[in-house]
C-alpha cells in the first residue's frame, strides 16, 4: 500500500460555484483536479433540468479520478428584486412608490416581493447593492413610498435590501421549498439557507427536509443584521455549517463590519465543532484576469490563518475568464500559508 503524507492535502477546503464558465465536463474535472473539493451550485439562477445535468457532471468526474465532492444547494431565499422596468434615474429628495407586481398600476414601480406587509415608516431600503440609499416614507394600501437620498439609475430586477426589517418566519419561500424537494431526487449534500436572520429559520429548514425523509445538512448564510444579533445560536443551530455572505452582508450592515462579523463566525464555529465558510469576491479580479490582486491573495491567507473550513470562489468559476485558473491559484495560497503560517 502506497503511504500518502498527510501534509501534502491541504486542510482548508475549496469551495466553488458553477455557471456558465464551468459547467462542462471537462472544466468540472479540471477544477477537481486543480483542487476543488465542493461545488456549489446557485438556485438563484438557472432551471432545475439544468441543475440535474450538472450533478450528473459532477458525480461522474468525482468518480474518475476517485475524489470525493461535496453538492451545496444555494437556495434562493427571500430575494427582492425590481421587476420589469425601464431604466429609471433617481436623485437626492425624490420620493418614489413601489408595490408588489400585481399590484403596481400607473406610475407605481413593480417589485416582486410584497413589501408592504413587512416594513415601518422610517426603515432603511437600499437599492443595487447599496448603490442608491433611501428611507421608507410611507406605508399605506399595498404602496411603500421611499424617500432617495442619493443620485443612481434603477434597472429592472436589481436587488433590495432591507437592513432594519424583521422578515418574520418568511425565509423558506415557496420557490425554496420546491428546490429542497429537487434536493432530495439528486442526493444533495448541503442545503444552504439565504438571509436567515435567527436560530428558528434553521430549525424550520432542517424539520422540513427532515420530512421530506433527507439527510442534507443545513448551512446558515449569515448576510442580514438580524444574524449579527443572533450568532451564537444560529451557530449552535446547523448541522452543516456558516458561511460568511459578505456580499449582501456588507449591504446589510456596514462594510467595515464585516471582517468583525467574519472573525466572530469562525471562532465560534470553532467552539462548536461547525464547519465555517467565507464566501464572497475572495479573488473577484479573477474573473477577468490570469491572477489575483495583492489584497486578494492576503484576504484568502488570513480566512486560512484564522482557521476558516473552507474559502468560496463565486463569480470568479461561475462567470469568470478562468474558472480553473482561480481554483488553481486559491489553492496556492491555501497550501503555502498552511505550511509556513507562524503561529
């Protein structure tokens, strides 16, 4: 029997999110090879017939070369979006309305999440990211009516972020629900929760693929402010892991909060013996070029010096110029900070 040195595998994990760059054959075994130990695989996008091809895919190269791969299932979640509209410029002081699609007649934006029943006059709306702030004026007969305090461009179907609202419950959405079902047909490993803001959104996802006879294990996104205020026992709460959304969380929150937030999930995924994720423009930059920033490099070495499970690539494998390339370079850096971290 052939002995392995156990220092030669990395114990950071690499994580990687397929799309249209990489949801070949060829590159899902490349990725492998270069040292992907999981994919991920966004529900935010695509169909379910798709979603099965690619499994397929994924099974099939884990079996050739006998490396076993972890399948997360990112659902997701309560996402609220723009609907169909014309470009519209906004600017500082100018109120507009918006209202759930079915609702939204005349000059009353669409959006496709009845907001209405959720927010308070004077909670914070973000729009795009954070690109466009605003602040809810009004709540009345369906209409949010919010108040811009800075200039932008409102696009169809970009994100909102609601910082200062409870969603109450509302997580699994239907659209959730029947992909959890779409889990169990296709042996998922991991089922990744979007926007939990407590402990009970946990317990409601796990009792519900618990009946539906699965034995996927749960992972908490932390990307709300509700979710800073309740990390212990959101932690304490999965049976799979955390990953850190910096993304949405940095929208939610503030952005200089994030690294506190990151540092605080690890270590108590630590305490608890859960599996911790960083996710999130680790080497965004290579989504168009060969090799990452400086900042990049040194934001993937302290996830791994500060003892992270695994490190997430996103748009750099899903979308990116050079899906195998990232994977190959994340891991570079994994292997040679694990061997001479000083500490």
């Amino acid at each position: 029997m052939t002995k392995v040195d156990i220092d030669s595998y990395k114990r950071t994990k690499i994580l990687a999110t397929l799309g249209p760059s990489s949801w070949d054959y060829d590159t899902i075994l490349q990725m492998i090879k270069a040292g992907t130990n999981g994919f991920r695989l966004n529900f935010s996008h695509g169909e379910n017939a798709d979603k099965a091809k690619q499994i397929k895919l994924i099974r099939k190269a884990s079996k050739e070369i006998d490396k076993p791969v972890a399948i997360v299932q990112d659902l997701q979640g309560p996402k609220i979006r723009f609907g169909d509209i014309e470009p519209i410029e906004v600017h500082k002081g100018d109120e507009i309305r918006l209202a759930y699609e079915e609702d939204a007649i005349g000059d009353v934006l669409p959006i496709q999440y009845d907001l209405s029943k959720k927010v308070k006059k004077g909670q914070r709306l973000s729009i795009f990211d954070g690109k466009i702030q605003s602040e809810i004026t009004s709540v009345k007969n369906g209409i949010v009516t919010i108040k811009i305090q800075n200039s932008g461009t409102i696009f169809k179907r970009k994100g909102i972020n609601i910082p200062d609202t409870d969603l109450k419950g509302d997580i699994l959405t239907e659209k959730d629900k029947e992909d959890m079902r779409f889990a169990i047909d296709h042996d998922i490993d991991y089922v990744a929760v979007s926007f939990v803001q407590t402990a009970d959104d946990i317990l409601h996802a796990k009792h519900y693929l618990a009946k539906l006879g699965s034995k996927a294990k749960v992972i908490a996104k932390v990307e709300t402010k509700a979710a800073t205020d309740h990390l212990e026992s959101i932690v304490r709460a999965v049976d799979g892991g955390v990953m850190v959304a910096r993304g949405d969380l940095a929208v939610e929150t503030e952005p200089e909060s994030v690294p506190i937030v990151q540092r605080k999930i690890i270590g108590l995924c630590q305490r608890y013996g859960k599996i911790s994720i960083v996710a999130t423009q680790m080497l965004a930059s290579m989504t168009d070029n060969p090799e990452p920033t400086r900042a990049e490099v040194s934001d993937v070495a302290t996830a791994v010096i500060v003892g992270s499970d695994a490190v997430m690539l996103s748009e750099e494998t899903a979308a990116g110029d050079y899906p195998v390339e990232a994977v190959k370079f994340m891991k570079r850096i994994v292997t040679y900070t694990e061997a001479n971290n000083p500490l």
